[in-house]
C-alpha cells in the first residue's frame, strides 16, 4: 500500500495495451510539464521495457527501445521531456550509482523509470510512482502505486482499463 492508499489495478490482455500505458503515462506527465521517477517492479519478460517503449513512443520516440542491461541507463534526451530508462539488473552494488553521477539524472523536469529499483536502494531517492508487473494468464496483472502527491495525481487520471479503451 502507498503512503497515500492511491493504487491501481489493470489487467493488460497484450503488448500492444502494456505500450498503449506506457503512452497515457508519458502524456499525463508531459502535460504536467514537471519531472517523475517511476520504479518498474517485476520479473524478467513481464513488460518493464514494453511498458517503456510506450513511454518513449508517446512522447515522440520513433526508434527502438531496448532495455539497457549493460549500459545502466539509455538517455533520451531529444524527447519532452527527456527520459533516462534505467535498468539496474547488473548493478553489483548500489554505490556504483554514485559514481555514474545518478543525482543528476533527476534533477530538473525528467521522466526517469527504473527497472531493478531495488538493486540501487539505499541511494535511489523515493518513487512519484511503483508500477508492479506479472503474469496473469496469457496478459499481465498491473498495480500502480502513488508513492507521492504527483503520483496519486497522476493515478487519478489514468484512464485505460482494457482493450476497449
């Protein structure tokens, strides 16, 4: 549960609807013309990096989208506002996040998501949103948790529900 009790759950039957929410987000976000970190929580292939690509293709984005295993962070600084993705699954220890100059990355208005966020605890600052990611037969069950006031802002307005939407 969120600090503010502002949760959401969706069923999303394909890939297609994971990118179409990944889109609503960047657009609730673009328009509130201010920065959000948001933590992607789940196992591997569950729609972390689709749900990014949807961000990435909302706002703009028209080339691939991969997941930045090896790298840490992908920036996509060409975009309004610009994104970080961040994926930490090889992070060997939180600390190295300091040495990349992480801080600066949140800073300023950016769309930053971070898959792996427990991998980087202890020196990631606190979630605007936690997006939790699983299998539920041939889709994926979605909890989205506000863990601040912008968040539970931005849960509120998300409107997708299904494949109908």
């Amino acid at each position: 549960m969120s600090i503010f009790g502002n949760e959401r759950r969706l069923f999303l039957e394909s890939e297609a609807e994971t990118e179409r929410l990944g889109g609503e987000l960047a657009g609730l976000v673009k328009a509130s013309d201010q920065g959000i970190m948001v933590f992607l929580d789940g196992d591997l292939g569950m729609g972390k990096t689709t749900l990014s690509r949807g961000v990435m293709r909302g706002l703009g984005h028209v080339g691939a989208v991969k997941s930045p295993t090896y790298t840490l962070v992908e920036p996509y600084e060409d975009l309004d506002p610009p994104v970080y993705h961040f994926d930490l699954y090889r992070l060997g220890d939180p600390e190295e996040l300091e040495y990349m100059g992480i801080r600066d990355y949140f800073s300023g208005g950016s769309f930053c998501l971070i898959e792996w966020p427990e991998r980087g605890e202890g020196v990631l600052p606190e979630p605007d949103l936690e997006i939790h990611l699983e299998r539920q037969g041939e889709g994926r069950s979605v909890v989205l948790r506000a863990r601040s006031e912008f968040g539970a802002s931005l849960l509120n307005q998300i409107e997708l529900i299904g494949p109908d939407s």
